[in-house]
C-alpha cells in the first residue's frame, strides 16, 4: 500500500485503522508508520517507532493512508519533516567509515553526508525472471571526497531522483555498511528499514551545507571523472542513432548547454595507440576522486590536502581514440576504466602483461570491423573546444543491425 501511494518521509500524511503489536527486537526490521485518524509526520512517527517496543501494521482490506491536504495539515507538525529519526549528533562521518573499513562490514549505522549526483535507475532481470531496478547516489562531507550509497527499492530510488547534487544534505538512518570487493571500497546500502531525512535541520547538518556552498567550486563534477567508473545509465534508454556528421550539428546546436546529450554510433575505430610505447594508455587514479594522480609522488591533490589520510591508487585505462564512419571523424573521445576493460575485453594487468605484438594483433581486431558505439557528450572545461566525448559501450556491431540502421531506419 504504501509503494502504491509513493509515501516517501518527510510527507504529512493521515492513517487510519492501524493493528498495535509488541516488536520483536531481533526480527523486526521493516517499519509501518501508522496511527489513529490523526494527521502525522512520517519522520516524527517514526522516530516514535524506532525507540517504542510497539510496531504499527497496516491491513489492505482496513488501513488507509492518504497525503494530508493542504487545510488539513497541522501547522505544529510542519518543523518536524526536517528532524532526522535519530539524535542529530549520532552518525559516522564518510571518512571514518572509510577509515574503519572492514570493521564496519555488514554494520547498520547513520549517515549524515551531502549529494554529489544521482545516477539514472538501472533496470534488470534476474536469473529467476524478476524485474528488479538500482540507483546509485555519490555523497560527500568534509572528510570524503566520493562515497556510494546504493538504492535497490523503488520507494528510495523515487526519492533519490528528488535530490539536487551539492545542494542537497540527507541524514540516512540505518544504512547497512558493506565492503564491495569489486571496486575495493566501502558501501553503503539503502534497506527496509532506512529512514532519510532530506535537509535536516540540526546544527551539524548545517555545518555540511555551509561547506557543500563554500567548497562548490573546487569540488569537481561527476561529470569530469565518471568515465574511470561505469556510469550508472541503462543503456537500453539510448536509442538515437547518428552518424559522425550528424553528432557534429547536434553537438554545435547544444554548444553552452550543461545537460549532456546521448547517442549511438556504428562506426571503426580509426585511432587506437594501444601498442605505441610513446602513447601512454594506463595511468594512475585516485581512489577516492577518480583523478589522474601525479606520477612522480602517486598523491591526490584534490584529496590529500594534509597527512592524515592519503587516499590509495589504482591502475586504469584512459585513452583516446578517433571513430570514424562514412561520414566524418570524432577525434579524441574518452575510452576508460571499465569500458575500455570490456571493450578489449582485459583487464589493465592483463593488458601490461602483453607483448608489444599481441597489443598490435589486439588493435587490429577493431581497427577492421565496425562497432556499435554509445556516447555522451557533456560540458569540460578540460577538453579542447570545451566539450568531451565519452565512450559508454564499444562492442562489435552485429552486421544486419549495422547495416539497417546505416540505411536509414531509425537515424536521426
């Protein structure tokens, strides 16, 4: 019921005929915020609930919940929607929980932290045919410079989308802290019985947002750095296909606009130094920025401003390739981290374990077959004309969709 109404916390809302049971401690994880016929905070009453030894069910046949309206909202319950569920003072800051790592494995904790970005809802099915969907937010404070909490229920996923990156603060209360042996990093996820307070209004969630505003300049974008990480949009979404001219107009067309644009390729790679040893294809990055670190001294500059807590680093691909079509060239588009893993399908130490032959063999594979190649193209400062190129998905073009589409059917 409550899916079906989109009853997020923070939202007034009025409950009737709710059933009263004592909890079990252990076993109880899934909150039903209930009460009778009387307008309540979601958040206020769930921080009843979380320190009460009752919990509060809804029946379908017998419960209701509904919005309050607005005449019907008292006015006393409205400072309560920015009070986080627990005290305001207990939550781990983003950089201890880094600093803890596999201590906090599997732990249930608070989280005060700001919104980086939001990643687009990732849709899949599983082995077992069920529909399922995920959305991954970066969050950041004065001790972390990126932190991934991940959604997984369509309730917390909706209200993710609501958030606006560096604007927004959250006071997360039980998220399950959990090790990710795939990017070597903690995470946090989102779980039945999290409650999130948007824009708390406590003096430390004050603090945070005086920081997020003071620092927004010299914290980078997403945008900057999210191609040595996979980005978090289904591909299924992008359907425009273009050719190498095309791109180019739109790409004019959209000249000074912030949103990024989309697009699909089916074009040879024309360029790829992979086996040029004057070409540099594997650097080091930050692994808690994502930046190209310096070489000579394998430090962040973004994240270690002092000695406390140098941040680790890792190898990845970061190359740049020219794709080419019966059209044009595109010079110069950003082929990195797991992207280009999969597009050449192997890892960086796999890749430097080759001989300087078997990298020529490999470039050939691609610089002789067409692909179908999805792009985002997105305002940098950094590239040259002041926009980037970035290669999402490169694989081998099946040669009757290839040609379908060359043809004309659904071009744009």
């Amino acid at each position: 019921m409550l899916n079906e109404h989109h009853i997020f916390p923070s939202v007034l809302v009025i409950i009737e005929n709710p059933l009263i049971q004592r909890k079990e401690l252990e076993r109880d994880e899934k909150f039903s915020p209930a009460t009778p016929r009387k307008s309540f905070d979601i958040n206020f009453l769930c921080m009843f609930l979380q320190f009460s030894h009752c919990k509060l069910l809804l029946s379908e046949n017998h419960s209701t919940v509904k919005v309050c309206s607005s005449y019907e909202v008292d006015a006393k319950l409205i400072s309560l929607i920015h009070l986080p569920v627990k005290e305001s003072c207990d939550y781990y800051s983003l950089g201890d929980i880094v600093a803890n790592g596999h201590s906090l494995d599997g732990r249930i904790i608070n989280v005060l932290a700001a919104v980086r970005s939001v990643g687009e809802p990732k849709y899949f099915t599983t082995s077992d045919r069920r529909k399922g969907q995920r959305c991954e937010v970066k969050l950041y404070d004065e001790t972390e410079s990126s932190f991934a909490m991940i959604c997984w229920d369509n309730e917390s996923i909706l209200l993710a989308q609501s958030w606006m990156p560096r604007k927004t603060v959250i006071f997360a209360s039980d998220v399950r802290i959990s090790f990710d042996k795939f990017r070597n990093c903690m995470t946090a996820t989102v779980i039945s019985k999290t409650i999130i307070t948007t824009n708390p209004d406590t003096p430390e969630a004050n603090i945070l947002l005086n920081f997020i505003r003071e620092n927004k300049e010299t914290i980078p974008l997403d945008d900057e750095i999210d191609s040595y990480l996979k980005e978090s949009i289904n591909l299924n979404s992008i359907v425009d296909v273009y050719t190498v001219e095309q791109l180019k107009v739109k790409a004019l067309k959209n000249e000074g606009k912030a949103d990024p644009f989309y697009g699909i390729l089916y074009a040879y790679i024309s360029t790829l130094n992979i086996d040029d040893e004057t070409t540099k294809v594997v650097r080091n990055r930050c692994s808690g920025c994502g930046y190209i670190v310096n070489e000579a001294s394998s430090t962040c500059t973004t994240c270690n401003k002092d000695s406390s807590g140098f941040k680790s680093v890792f190898l990845s691909f970061d190359m740049l390739i020219d794709l080419t079509d019966h059209t044009g060239t595109l010079h110069s588009c950003g082929l990195t981290g797991s992207v280009a893993e999969e597009t050449l399908g192997c890892t960086v130490n796999e890749f430097l374990a080759m001989t300087d032959e078997q990298k020529t063999t490999l470039k050939w594979q691609f610089l002789l077959e067409r692909s179908k190649i999805y792009l985002k193209f997105f305002l940098s400062h950094r590239a040259r004309g002041g926009l980037r190129i970035s290669v999402l998905s490169c694989k081998l073009a099946d040669p009757i969709e290839a040609s379908r589409n060359l043809s004309g059917q659904r071009n744009v």
